[in-house]
C-alpha cells in the first residue's frame, strides 16, 4: 500500500467525518512511472492543479501526459508556488498513472528545472530520497 | 469627598471611557460577552503531535431507520465495489457541485475561517469557497418556510461560551458522507473553545423520519493566527462522468 493510500486511510480513518473530495481510484497507486519532457502548460487551478507535459521517447516520438496535482492550497503547504513552472521548462514527474490507459496520472513528485524536488501533500514539504512516494492529501 | 477620592474617580472614568472608544460596539460586545471564534482554523484530528484530550471522538456510524439502512448500506458497498475496480462513481463533488451543510465544515485538510459579530457569525470555508451565515438571536423559521438548499437557515444562541446553532432546509440531495436524510432534518451544532487554541464543533443531525435516534458526531480545529485564505474557484474541473456512469479524468491530447 502506498503512502498516499494510508494517509487518505488514515485521514477518514482517525475519527470518519472528513469528506473526501473525490477518490483517487481511477489511479493506479500500486505503479510509478517517471516521465522527463517539456512543460506546455502549469495550470494553478482548482479544483486542481495540472502539469501538461510533452514526453519525447527514445526514438523521438514525442506523447502528451496530463499531470494532476493538489489544488493551489494543498500544494502551497509542501512548498509549491505557483510560478514554478512554465511554457518550455524541462521536469521530471513521477506519477502513479491512471488504471484506463489514457496519458494522465496522480503526481507522486516533480524535479524542477532549478533542482528542487517538491511532493504532492499537506506539510510533507519536499519529498526525500528515501521515500518513495510523497503523497497527496484526501481531497 | 477628598482630593484623592476624586481623583481616583477621575481616573477610572478615563479608563472605562478609552474603553468605549478604542473598541467598535460590535466587536467589543462579541469578544467581552462571548468565546472569540474570530480566525482560520485548520481540522484538527489527532495523529503525530496532537493532544488527544482535544481531538474529536471517533464517530459511530449512523442508526439508520431499517427501510433506509438498507438503501444507505448498498450504496456504500458499491461504491467501495467501484473504487476497488478503479471507476468511482460520481458524486456532487465530482461535478463542482458545493458541499452544504454539514459537510463543508470537514472537506480534507481545508481550512474554515470565521467571522463573529455580535448578530451574525459567518463561516468560510476554504474548499469551494462555501459560506454559511448564522443570525445570533434571531428565532428559528418552520421548516416548511425555509426554501430547501445547501446551507439552509442557521440561527444561533449563547450558552455560556458555547454557541448553539440550529439549521433547517437542508435540501435532501444535499448528504453528508452519503447518508439519506428527509426534509424534516434539523441539525444542532454547539461550538466551544476546549482550548485557548482548539475550537470543537459537536453536530447532532436530528431527522425523525429517517434516522432511529439522533446522529452525532464531533469535529476540532486548531486556530492558524497566520493563515491567509487561498481562493478557490473550480473553473478547472477535469473529471467527467461517461456513458457508464464512471469517472472520468479528461486527459489532453496536446
């Protein structure tokens, strides 16, 4: 089980009375998949943000993902700004992708142009290497 | 009288009166009369580092009339069902819809934050940007009277430092975690300060038509003196429901 899956365990969990705001089963958390490319679009939206991302493979063929994020003020508490990204910028997400084949999935952790690697969850703040999942909040 | 007498008068009166100066009468009654509620608050629900003297009870699940029971257990079952296939079925909230009361007082990890005056106290919560005004003092609609919505009427009243808020004319598509309710739900909330910091709000959901005894469950929040509320505007919604029924996310092509 992964760790997003037991913090949104936990948070329902600890006393039942917090409304999820939608379920994060059409992902598949039991898989990661890491994509590098280039950034056409960082959406500071809600009910969600999303990175748009250009993913070229080895021979150069180049496939769209939709990357969804926390909304602007759950990814504010593990250190996101909204201008972190835009147009043009190279990033490496890592993502738990969606179960229905299509090129989207849940971010798991982003490695910015400057270096700095920032997660998906409340005061989780930047993910660190020893983990493998920086988790998303029960939203 | 002596001189010092007077004097000593003189000053007291000095010191009452910049009372009544420095302080807006609204404010000055609120906070003098009454718990300050004023501020952000963030959930509070126990885990690493809190005090577990403060946090909420566990909830237990609520007694259902059988006929209703049935209907709510199934529905929940089914989703749980959907979810393990990875098609959650959809639910207001999938379609931006607003959650209501009582649900927007504990949607995630979002704050609320709270407005007190000394006739209405006004409550924001962060997810969807969701108010709820309560009118202090003022009586109680019949339900029949009050238009049926997410917010419904909420009128409130001070015990003590407990404020006691009573709410009708929760339309019935409008359910908290799911759970039926008929037009005749009436739901009592009686807020306090269990700590300097720490404001809990225990909500009682009365509902003689489909419930067998009042449902109650309790939730606590930790004052944020610093917080600045983040607007929130679903303009960005992605998830759509197919011709199945499931949830969707749209996923762009470029």
């Amino acid at each position: 089980m992964c760790r997003l899956t037991i913090l949104a365990t936990a948070i329902l969990s600890l006393t039942g009375t917090a409304i999820a705001h939608h379920s994060f089963a059409m992902f598949d958390q039991t898989k990661q998949t890491t994509l590098t490319g280039t950034v056409t679009a960082f959406e500071w939206t809600n009910p969600h943000a999303y990175i748009e991302i250009d993913v070229p493979d080895e021979k150069g063929t180049v496939k769209h993902w939709s990357v969804e994020l926390g909304s602007p003020s759950i990814l504010m508490q593990s250190g996101w700004k909204f201008k972190d990204l835009k147009h043009g910028d190279k990033v490496t997400v890592r993502i738990s992708p969606l179960k229905d084949g299509k090129s989207g999935g849940l971010l798991v952790q982003a490695t910015l142009p400057d270096g700095r690697v920032l997660g998906n969850g409340p005061g989780r703040g930047p993910a660190q290497p020893a983990s493998t999942n920086a988790g998303a909040p029960n939203q | 009288m002596t001189r010092y007498h007077g004097m000593l008068f003189a000053v007291l009166g000095l010191v009452l009166l910049s009372f009544i100066i420095v302080l807006p009468p609204a404010q000055s009654q609120s906070i003098a009369s009454h718990a300050d509620f004023n501020g952000a608050w963030g959930p509070y629900r126990g885990g690493r580092g809190a005090d577990t003297k403060l946090t909420p009870p566990p909830a237990s699940p609520p007694a259902l009339k059988p006929q209703y029971a049935k209907q709510y257990e199934a529905r929940r079952a089914a989703e749980a069902e959907a979810n393990s296939r990875g098609e959650p079925l959809p639910n207001a909230s999938s379609s931006c819809i607003p959650y209501g009361v009582p649900s927007m007082m504990s949607v995630a990890v979002y704050p609320i934050e709270i407005i007190q005056t000394t006739k209405q106290i006004t409550i924001i919560a962060e997810a969807f940007s969701e108010v709820r005004r309560i009118y202090i003092g003022k009586p109680q609609m019949r339900i029949d009277d009050v238009p049926p919505g997410y917010y419904g009427r909420s009128v409130g009243r001070w015990e003590g430092d407990t404020l006691v808020i009573d709410t009708v004319g929760i339309k019935e598509s409008v359910q908290y975690q799911r759970m039926p309710h008929s037009d005749r739900m009436h739901i009592i909330e009686r807020m306090r300060l269990v700590a300097p910091d720490i404001l809990q709000d225990q909500i009682t959901i009365e509902d003689p038509v489909m419930l067998e005894k009042p449902y109650t469950y309790t939730l606590a929040y930790r004052r944020m003196p610093d917080y600045e509320m983040v607007e929130f505007v679903c303009d960005n919604n992605r998830e759509y429901v197919d011709d199945k029924g499931v949830v969707r996310l749209r996923v762009r092509e470029k």
